[in-house]
C-alpha cells in the first residue's frame, strides 16, 4: 500500500465513500486510519447518501430485498436482486437469533430490516450487507397477542436518529397505548397525548412515507366497530392523524385493501370483483398531502390475462408494481405505463418484496449476527497470519485502483 501514503486522507475518503460496502468490508482492515474513516458516522451517512443516489459512482445501486420459503424443507432465504432486471445479486445469510422462529418484517429503512419475533416478541434491527444485529431492550408494556401489535419503523431526518413505534391495545380503557423506541438511546418510553380509538387490521402491512407510518384500522366506539381509516403516527412531531379510506362510498363488490407507497406517494389497493371484468385491483394514491389531500384512482390493474389471483406486494423504484400469486409460488411484475403482467422466475414460495439499499448503518452498534461474521469489523481484532494481512491489503489496493479506473472511464471527478 506504499503508493497509497502518499495520497491526502480527503483523497482517500473520497475514493471509499463511493465504494460498495462489500468493498469496504476489506477496505477497513488495511490500517487504523482506514478503519477510523470508515467507521465515522459522517462518513456513514454520506456513503449512505451516495450509495443510495448511485449518480456520483455511475453506479445503479438500487436492490430488491426478496424473502421466500423454500419448497421443500420449509427453510427461509433472503436474496439481493437487480431492480431492473431482477437478476440475483447475492444470497444472505439468516441471523442465526431468528433462524428457526417465526417472525415477520416491520419495515426496512437505509439497509436495516426491523423484525418482529412474534413467539417471544423481541425486536430487533438486522443490516445483513454488514450482517450486524441489535436486539431491543424489553419494553414497558405487554400484549396478551402478537396479532394485537402494530410497529413502525423509521429514520427521523431532523433528530438523526432512528425510531420504532409500537401500539399495544388496552382492553380496559378501550384505546391503545403507544410506545416508542429511539436507536441513539436504546430505550423505550411511553408516548404522552390522547389514545387512538381503533382496532388495528390484523396482518396489516404499514407504510412509510411524508414522515409517517402509516396502518389501516377501524374505528371504535364502545365495543363496536365502525368504518375502516387509515391511521398516521408521524415520527418526528409524534403525532397521530385520521385519513379517510379512498373509495369508501363504493358497494360491496369491493372487497378488501392494501396499503402501500407508489411513486413517493401514500397508495391503497382496493380489490374489486364485477361479472364482467373478474377481480380487478383500482390503485389509488393519495394527492397533496397534508395541505388539501384527496384521493386519486390512478390505474385499474386487471387480472384476465393471469390465470390465477394476485395481490400486489411491493411498488419498485423503477416504476413497476410486484405482485405475488395465491398460491404464494408465483411471482409477477406488472408495468403500469404498459398495462402488462411479466412472471419472474425464481425458487420459492410466500414471497415478501423489499426495495432496499446496501448500507454501513449499525456498523458501531450491535452484534454480529455469528461467531464467524464480519469479524474484520471487530474493534480489537488482530491479524495473527501476516500471510492472511497481506493478503487483505492486497484485495484493497485492487479495489482502490480498479475504483479509480472505474471513475476515470465514467468520467466522474474524484478530488486529486
């Protein structure tokens, strides 16, 4: 690396920001300075930036998050795919704390996953690019359920920090109590202000988008249970707001819907089934929020050129619209600009989708998810085989160079 000392530690930094982070899992080991760059959590937040912009690498680093349970064997993989071609990017590998448990995805947000453990109901954030894991502390108050649960998780911008919220229904004074956790100091407290009078759809899938967390629910009065809304806890002012359920007026034909985010907007999927055209899916979004909001149908999404039902999993960064079969083997992509569905061919079964971005977050926090993982990011890790030292700094000195090469030919400037 001698050809490398030389170099002003802000040329350096500007080379490894722009780097992926399986590169910079070598790059840390090649010396103290590297190391203490690396793990800063400037440094951490802009790569994050960068990364997630992919316009100063020349690089499209946007990646499908794909969950699936494996036909046979019952076994659940996580695997990295190509937004745009969907094409496999690189396995995971499971934390071995959750390996086995049933568990479900809260939310992901810059690189990390928020599980829910719903047998123990332990929390937890999981950055399987690093392959770091936080358990959460045990909060203060207890469901007799897991299914009577309702999480969110976030980044709030202006604290930067990150939040989970969790809603625990109070049988006895008819609303729910609130909960929230922060990562800066890895404690729940209790949310202060007036209970939300709502039953939280079971399995109801939340979504994140204008600052909040988003869950359908039905409103109470008493022990009835009237209209469906959909209830908003933003996550900086922590407070919670009622928006109406688009299309409510409509009849019964209408059957069920899904919440989601489509375009950087809040979206539902209403189902909709009609002699005539079959089951159909009308995807509205929600117009100006916050200011004079008002729903929009945007597109009806047809379902007879497929021969089996589907519900839409996941709204892509490239504009596409991921939907899963009933009989949870299938796999679709539909264009909304062409109107067509695409079957995606790829093993497994009871697909869950992430839109999800490689990131450095957790780095200083947590641990790792085995024995054997990233254990080049050990503070106090020695290299006891000098052969095996080498070796490293020889791989980041390949990385540094073909890096350059890389933004020389793409034309990007890098600070020399």
């Amino acid at each position: 690396m001698s050809e490398f000392k030389s170099l002003p530690m802000e040329i350096v930094a500007d080379i490894l920001i722009r780097l992926p982070v399986k590169s910079l899992r070598h790059c840390i080991c090649v010396c103290k300075s590297w190391r203490s760059l690396i793990a800063d959590p400037f440094f951490i937040n802009n790569h994050l930036l960068i990364n997630r912009q992919g316009c100063s690498t020349g690089i499209d680093n946007r990646r499908i998050l794909l969950k699936s349970r494996k036909a046979f064997g019952n076994k659940i993989c996580y695997s990295l795919h190509c937004c745009k071609t969907f094409t496999e990017h690189k396995q995971l590998k499971v934390p071995n704390v959750i390996e086995g448990r049933n568990y479900k995805i809260i939310a992901s947000c810059n690189g990390l996953l928020c599980l829910f453990l719903e047998h123990s109901r332990v929390l937890l954030l999981w950055n399987p690019s690093i392959k770091k894991v936080k358990i959460l502390p045990n909060p203060r108050f207890q469901s007799c359920s897991a299914y009577e649960l309702a999480h969110g998780f976030a980044f709030v911008p202006r604290a930067n920090d990150y939040k989970v919220v969790r809603l625990i229904p109070d049988m006895v004074e008819g609303s729910s109590k609130v909960e929230i956790y922060t990562l800066s100091t890895n404690s729940w407290r209790t949310w202060i202000g007036d209970g939300i009078r709502c039953a939280m759809a079971h399995h109801s899938r939340s979504a994140f988008v204008n600052g909040a967390v988003h869950w359908t629910a039905q409103k109470k009065c008493g022990n009835q249970i009237h209209s469906k809304l959909i209830i908003a806890f933003h996550m900086d002012d922590e407070v919670f707001k009622e928006i109406p359920i688009p299309g409510y007026d409509l009849p019964i034909c209408y059957l069920c819907g899904i919440l989601s985010v489509v375009g950087e907007k809040l979206a539902y999927f209403l189902e909709r089934s009609t002699i005539e055209d079959g089951v159909s899916w009308d995807l509205w979004v929600l117009e100006d929020y916050g200011v004079a909001e008002f729903w929009t149908k945007l597109h009806t999404i047809r379902l007879h050129s497929v021969e089996s039902f589907l519900y839409p999993l996941q709204s892509l960064k490239n504009g596409e619209i991921l939907f899963g079969g009933l009989n949870r083997k299938e796999l679709y992509s539909f264009d909304l600009e062409r109107q067509e569905f695409k079957q995606i061919e790829v093993d497994g079964a009871s697909f869950e989708v992430i839109n999800y971005t490689e990131s450095l977050v957790l780095l200083n926090e947590g641990i790792h998810d085995s024995s054997d993982a990233m254990s080049d990011f050990e503070e106090k890790e020695e290299f006891k085989d000098k052969e095996e030292k080498e070796g490293i700094r020889v791989k980041a000195k390949r990385i540094i160079k073909d890096a350059m090469n890389f933004f020389k030919c793409k034309g990007i400037n890098v600070r020399v």
